[in-house]
C-alpha cells in the first residue's frame, strides 16, 4: 500500500506530544518567574535589614536608646514592605554581663511560597555589647 502524509491519528498522536510538552515548559517558565521575583523580594528585604543592623550597631551610645525599636513600612519601591526592630537589654551579675540583642524582622506581602497563605519573614539578630 502507497500512501503518502499521515493518518488523522498520526497527527492527532503528534498534537497530544506536542501539547504535554509545551505545558511543561510553561510551568518551568512560570516556577522561574515566580522565583525570579521573589528573590529579588528577599534580596531588598535583606539589604533593608542589615543596614538597620548596621545603624544600631554605629551607634556611639550605650545603652542604646529605645528610639531604635518600632516597625516602619514603605520602602523605595516596595510600599508594603514592613520592618520590625526589636532591641533586648540582658544584664546579670553572676556572671557579669550587659548586652543588646538587636532583633530586626522584614516582611513583603508577595513574598510567599506557592501555596502559603502567610508572607516569609527574613529575620536578622545581632548582638552589641557594652563598650
């Protein structure tokens, strides 16, 4: 039997390849995006908190002042952004110490995992110590 071209189900089998393959690719695509935009999330998020860190920590004063710790929100680009700054003073005579730790907590609304209903935090602590 001669026959030239393909059978209708030939090119319907090739369709369906086709079609499951594309799919995948879009949903490689769309997981790259995604990942894409939230590490550039995450990445200002961090660089906002280390340089909160740094502040406190350039701090000449001690004790540091209470003025540090609150929570502001709207940063350059990301007016949702929050951070929260918490300062905790420990001090002890046995054994003598006096220290700060210096907790800052940064939260974006869109920085979320697929699926998670509450945004990641990026979450930073340092700890100064009296001169």
């Amino acid at each position: 039997m001669n026959r030239r071209g393909f059978t209708l189900v030939e090119v319907m089998v090739a369709m369906v390849i086709l079609l499951i393959v594309v799919v995948g690719i879009g949903k490689i695509v769309g997981s790259f995006i995604h990942a894409v935009g939230t590490s550039t999330t995450r990445t200002v998020a961090t660089t906002v908190a280390v340089e909160r860190l740094d502040l406190i920590r350039g701090d000449p004063t001690y004790p540091l002042p209470a003025s540090w710790s609150g929570t502001a929100t709207g940063f350059p680009g990301y007016p949702n952004m929050s951070r929260q700054t918490v300062l905790n003073r420990v001090t002890g005579a046995t054994p003598p110490r006096d220290y700060t730790r210096v907790s800052v907590k940064v939260w974006e609304p869109s920085l979320r995992r697929p699926g998670a209903t509450t945004p990641d935090t990026v979450n930073l602590t340092s700890v100064v110590a009296r001169p």
